[in-house]
C-alpha cells in the first residue's frame, strides 16, 4: 500500500483535546516529528482535520 510523510509544524498547544487526540494517533508527538503513515481514507480524514497543524511531506 502507498505511504504518506506527515511533519508536525506548529504545537498542539491551546487546541482542542480531539485535535491533540488526533496527532498522537497519527504518532506525532513532537514539533518537526515526521513519520510515515499508509495513505486510507481514515488517515487523510485525521490530516485533515489539523491540516493546520501538520503537512505533508513528498
């Protein structure tokens, strides 16, 4: 299956519990943290909903 790189650019300070949920469950726990995840649909949904707070690595 294909993989996707999310990087972590801004802290998850003073946002929502469920977004700070939403970053530990994609394994990022730290400011310019990268990992590589499989690319589903349940995984875009979570980028997308901090989209603010992460992106997308080629």
């Amino acid at each position: 299956m294909a993989t996707i790189k999310i990087k972590q650019i801004k802290s998850k300070i003073g946002y929502p519990v469920d977004q700070k949920r939403t970053l530990l469950a994609l394994g990022l726990r730290k400011i310019s943290q990268v990992v590589e995840v499989e690319d589903t649909p349940s995984i875009r949904g979570m980028i997308r909903k901090v989209h603010h707070l992460v992106s997308v690595v080629e």
